[in-house]
C-alpha cells in the first residue's frame, strides 16, 4: 500500500509544482499574445505525447501492466500528439481553431480516461516500470497546459464577439 501512496503523492506535488510553474511563467507569458502564438508552445508541448507508446514495450513496463490501461494510454496519446501536430501546422489557417478545440477536448479525455482506466484495472504503480513518470510528471502538466489551451481558446473567442457587438453598436 505504500508504494501506491508515493504514486498519489508524487501526483498531487506535480500538480502543485507545475501550477506554480504556470502562475509564475508560463500564464503570464502567454496571455500578452495572440491566440495563435499562445497556443503554439503549448501545442508544441502536446506534439511530444508519441511518448505515451512506451506503455506499449515490453521490458519498460511491466509484464503485469493491464492491456486495458496500456492500449488506451498508448493510443490515445498518439492521437492526440497527431491532432496537435495537425493544430500546429494549420494555426495560421481558418481550420487551425477547429482543430484547437478537436485536439484540446480529445487529449483532456484521454488523460481523464487513462486516469479511470488505471483506477478500474487495479494499476499498481510498479506496474508501470520505467513509465512511471509519465502519470507523476508528465500527465499534471498536460492537464495544466489542456486547461491553458480552453482558457486561451474561450478568451479570445469572447474578446471577439464583444469587439463585434462593439462595432456593431
């Protein structure tokens, strides 16, 4: 049981630590720019999930691992590593919102999911061998940046409809 508490805990501190890198860094940064060039970094940032497939090599992970858990992290990450790579090359068209918004609501529910499949299988975090940071490291700060990319992404669209009812008047 101790080893499953060092997991929560070392979940709980990366979410605390990577908050207090957003608010102190990389918020105050990103809200002085366009939509565009605010979601870029973090698009950038999720392009990187490929790593997600690490789940899926025996001897990184466990042989114990539930295939569940392995197949739906695994794949689910490289879909969204490929929808933010497609976000990120059509940014500067009239698409690239749309598939802002498709990416950031496909790769929110995959961590969430992950998150509930490893509940439902019984993960035990020595189970996830040398993928063991992934949930304690990486997985805080996507959720973090995820929740960026809908602030950015709802900003702006509200700056526009009040800068057109502006006009308007």
């Amino acid at each position: 049981m101790l080893p499953q508490l060092y997991f929560f805990l070392s979940i709980a501190f990366s979410f605390i630590a990577w908050g207090m890198v957003n608010a102190r860094y990389i918020w105050p940064q990103l809200r002085l720019r366009q939509r565009n060039e605010a979601l870029r970094p973090l698009l950038i940032l999720h392009s990187f999930r490929f790593v997600g497939l690490a789940f899926l090599v025996p001897g990184v992970v466990s042989p114990d691992l539930p295939s569940a858990f392995a197949h739906s992290a695994a794949y689910g990450d490289i879909i969204a590593a490929t929808l933010a790579l497609l976000a990120l090359i059509s940014l500067s068209n009239g698409a690239g919102t749309a598939i802002t918004w498709i990416f950031n609501l496909w790769g929110t529910a995959d961590l969430l999911n992950a998150f509930y499949q490893a509940y439902r299988a019984g993960l035990l975090a020595g189970q996830l061998g040398a993928t063991y940071f992934i949930p304690t490291l990486v997985v805080p700060l996507l959720l973090i940046t995820h929740a960026l990319a809908f602030r950015i992404l709802l900003k702006r669209e509200i700056e526009s409809v009040t800068y057109k009812r502006r006009q308007t008047a």
